[in-house]
C-alpha cells in the first residue's frame, strides 16, 4: 500500500482556521496556497488528509 502516491494541492487558505489544522497542513507539507505536495499512500497520511479535506484538492 505504501508504494501508492497521492498528490495533495492546498486550495483554500489557512487563515482563520484552528491551530491544530494549521499544524496538519504544514505537517502535509504544504507551506501556500496553491503548492502541492506527493505524499505516501499511509494510515496516517489518509488520515492527515481528512482532518483538513476541506481545504485540499486530493489526486490519487
């Protein structure tokens, strides 16, 4: 499962948003608007996508 990629897009901004969810888009790797990130299909990855899906543009 691991050897997946998904490619997540930040599309929405940050601002406003809670602190934690902040932290998970930067722990995603994503640092503005617009960048992108190809990331490990993991658990904890999924998982990261999830907890701020409303601010990502997922391709997997």
């Amino acid at each position: 499962m691991a050897d997946k990629k998904i490619k997540v897009t930040l599309v929405k901004s940050v601002i406003g948003t809670k602190q934690d969810h902040r932290a998970t888009v930067r722990g995603l790797g994503l640092k503005r608007l617009n960048s992108s990130a190809l990331l490990e299909d993991t658990p904890a990855v999924r998982g990261m996508i999830r907890k701020v899906a409303y601010l990502l543009k997922c391709e997997g």
